[in-house]
C-alpha cells in the first residue's frame, strides 16, 4: 500500500499523510498528488490545517476522477475550495 505525503512548513504531519493507503494508488499518482498537494501549500500561506485536509481530499476525488496533471489538480482543488476564480 502506498500513502501519499507532502513536506509542509512545520513539523506537524500533513494532511495528504493522514489520508487513508490506496491499493489502487500507484507511484506515478502518489508522485502527482504529492506535488499538486506541495504546489497548493505553497500558494496558501498561514491557513489553518483543515484548509490543507479538505485540499487533500479535494485532490483525491479530482485525482480518482483521472485528472493526473499536477498543476491541474492542484488549481481544481483551490478553485473547488474557493480560493481561485
């Protein structure tokens, strides 16, 4: 089983680690997921940690529905949560 984890300013755990092991998650997705997790860290700064878990989860479902680009699934899942237009 993989479980797909991103680096975050501080040493809590990320969101993207607390998500539940895929069996049908291979490396190339954990890889993607991580870096559109990453990406919208980045572009949300000092927001609070349950920001970062629906973002995960929002990845996830855009991720589950075969979007595999990186920059893709990281502007659907700000878009989705109301953070881009």
């Amino acid at each position: 089983m993989t479980r797909v984890s991103a680096h975050v300013a501080d040493t809590s755990e990320s969101a993207m680690a607390q998500v539940p092991p895929f069996t049908n998650l291979d490396a190339e997705t954990a890889a993607t997921l991580s870096a559109a997790y990453d990406e919208a860290v980045a572009r949300l700064l000092d927001q609070p940690d349950v920001v970062f878990e629906h973002i995960a989860e929002r990845l996830i479902a855009l991720a589950a529905r075969g979007e595999r680009n990186a920059r893709r699934l990281c502007d659907e899942a700000l878009i989705a949560e109301g953070f881009l237009n």
